[in-house]
C-alpha cells in the first residue's frame, strides 16, 4: 500500500512539473502551405494568405537566322512612297526600296546596324506572370511578361516590357495585342498586320461566340510607315473581332478603321480552321487601305486598295513529329502591282516543353526577277 501511494504521488509530481514548463514553453505558429489553385487552370496557386491565384511561365529560344543579303539594312532616306537611289552591298542603285528607311545627312549615307553576313545566332528569353481573382464583377486580372533579345549587335541584352495589362470582368486595361489581330497560319508568313499597343478592350464569350472592341493608340500602328505626322492623329483606332469555336471549326472576323493625318484608313478579314484527327487547315484573307490591318506587303501604300489571301496545313507524323506549308498571295489594285509567297516548318517535340524546329519563307514581287528568303533553325524550352 506504502509502495502504490508513493508511485501514485511521483507520477502526480511528474504531470505538474511537466504542465509547469509547457505553461513556459512558446506555441509555434503553424505554417501554411501553398495550396494549387484549380479555379483557373493548370499552374496556378494561392498566394500565401490571400484569395489570390498566381502562374509563373516563361521561354528560352536560341536560333541560327539565316536571310538572302544579309541583316544589315542600307537605303537613302527619301519621302517618296516606293522609289529613289539605295546603297546595296555592290553599290548605288535606283528602283523601288523594299527594306527599312536608313537616314542620311551630310550628303553621306547611314548604314543600319545589323550583321554583314548572311547568318547570325540569336538568342531570346522571356517570362511571364498572371495573377487572378475572383469579384462580383467577374475575374480580375494582372498580366507581365518580360521579354529580351540578343543578338550580337542591336539592343545589346536589355529586357523590355512585352505586354502588360489588367482587367476586370470584360473589361481590359493595358499594352497587348490588337482585336485586329488574326493569324497567317501554322508555317511563317511574310506579311502579317499583329499589332501590340495600348488600348481598352470589351470582351464577351458565350456559346461558343465571342466579340472584342478595341480603342487604341494608334503610334504602334502606323508609325513604322508613315514617318511625318505635321498634324498629329486625331483619334484612337477602332478595331473588332468576332470569332466561333465548336467542334473541328473555328473562325474569326476582323476589322479596324484609323483616322491618320491625311485620311481614313480601315481594313476588313477573317480566317477560317478546321481540324480532323492529325490534319489541320486554315484559310484566310482580307481586303482595305490600311496595310496593316490585312497583312499587305511592306511596299504596297495606305490610301490604295489591297487585298491578301492565303491557305496553310499541318500535318502530325506520329506523336512527336508535325510539318506546316503556307501559301500566300497579295495584290495592289491601284498600280496592279502583286506580290507572292511560300513557307514550311518542320518541328520535333520529343518531350513536353521542348522543341526543335527549322523554317523558311521566300516571296517575290512583281517586277522582279528573283525570290528573296529567310530562314532559321532552332530549340525552345517552354514553361
């Protein structure tokens, strides 16, 4: 009796000091883990203490550039729409320029930077950051994406805005793409009107059906190809879209019309996909003054009258294999002058995220007796 009373009295001594020093002992605070957001997709998660969703992406490409003539532009400034004296790598020459503007003064001419040779490795980074919410008003978004270029000579490694914008239910704030945007197909066209600006844009989605109306700052448009503005622009671009997705179709229908220093522009096209097992096809065109709004050749003018037209398929040999061809043609019914072009693609993705591929285009203008072209190979890692 002696020995349970005092075994029973030690293990009492023992709880109490033990309750004694936890009393003294800190509680920690338990920590909380990232949790996966699946509320927008794959990729995304809680922001630590928030209701807030986040996705990380980005892309690492290094390419071997190839172009006819080299990369190095070499012309004499000219206010004329299409014709005067240029420096070409044998010598002075007159006819219709087709590169970019190189200012001269001085009575001496100006050489664009840019490789001499035929070739050049180029390597390019970007990444991107979306964040998402959900309100009574609908999600609320806020995109980044960082993006730089290095190719040995231009720019020199910096890192530039890409795109950046925010919205709220239907509404968008901020620098992306057009809603005059559409695409020229699965392999690489040589005329394209892909358009990032800053705008506002009103974006509605139901059945299938969506429409976009854009207004938007019109330097981004016009400025490469329309030098002097004496009277500034007078008022935003007006652009639009309206597309259709379900079941092995989509389409799209664009338009935008500006109003530049001297006139109004605008421009109407659409494209039209259809995709049956491994085989995709994709038709499309537009018509209008405005080059940029159809993908005109760079020498076709604002004010004529111009029309693109184009087809182009991609096949998948097996899971890991795909080609593309494009075929592309432009016409300027105001001098009769037409322009055509060719492009292929061939990728190899033997594991998620990454890709190997080669490219090429050529195209010709009427009055001239040989193709130009460009190409390159390379791979790319996705994230």
């Amino acid at each position: 009796m002696k020995f349970k009373t005092l075994l029973l009295g030690s293990a009492a001594t023992l709880v109490v000091a033990g309750g004694a020093q936890a009393a003294d002992l800190s509680i920690a605070e338990p920590v909380e883990f990232v949790r996966i957001c699946d509320a927008f997709g794959t990729g995304y998660w809680y922001i630590p203490g928030t209701d807030t969703c986040i996705k990380i992406g980005g892309k690492v490409q290094f390419d071997l550039k190839f172009r006819k003539g080299g990369f190095g532009d070499y012309a004499l400034y000219s206010y004329g729409p299409s014709t005067g004296s240029y420096i070409t790598e044998t010598g002075v020459t007159s006819g219709q320029i087709y590169g970019s503007w190189v200012y001269w003064s001085s009575g001496s001419y100006t050489v664009s930077s840019g490789h001499s040779s035929d070739w050049k490795f180029v390597i390019e980074a970007s990444v991107d950051f979306t964040a998402k919410s959900m309100t009574e008003y609908g999600p609320l978004v806020g995109y980044l994406k960082l993006k730089g270029v290095w190719d040995g000579v231009d720019g020199g490694g910096g890192v530039n805005v890409d795109e950046a914008y925010l919205s709220l239910g239907h509404i968008l704030f901020g620098y992306t793409g057009s809603a005059a945007n559409f695409s020229d197909g699965y392999a690489p066209g040589p005329w394209h009107g892909d358009v990032t600006t800053n705008q506002i844009k009103l974006s509605w989605a139901a059945a299938g059906f969506g429409i976009q109306l854009g207004i938007e700052d019109p330097y981004k448009r016009w400025n490469s190809e329309l030098p002097l503005y004496p009277d500034g622009y007078s008022m935003p671009d007006i652009t639009g879209n309206v597309t259709f997705s379900g079941g092995h179709w989509n389409a799209k229908l664009i338009g935008g019309w500006s109003e530049l220093w001297d006139g109004s522009v605008y421009g109407v096209g659409g494209t039209v996909e259809a995709t049956m097992d491994m085989f995709s096809v994709m038709v499309g065109g537009a018509y209008g003054t405005g080059t940029t709004y159809i993908g005109g050749a760079s020498i076709f003018q604002n004010y004529d009258t111009n029309w693109t037209a184009f087809i182009s398929g991609k096949v998948a040999v097996g899971p890991t294999v795909s080609i593309a061809a494009s075929w592309a043609y432009a016409a300027n019914d105001t001098d009769n002058s037409s322009a055509t072009a060719g492009g292929a693609k061939l990728v190899w993705a033997p594991v998620p995220g990454f890709e190997a591929y080669a490219e090429g285009k050529a195209w010709k203008y009427s009055g001239e007796d040989q193709h130009d072209w460009e190409g390159k190979v390379g791979v790319a890692r996705s994230f």
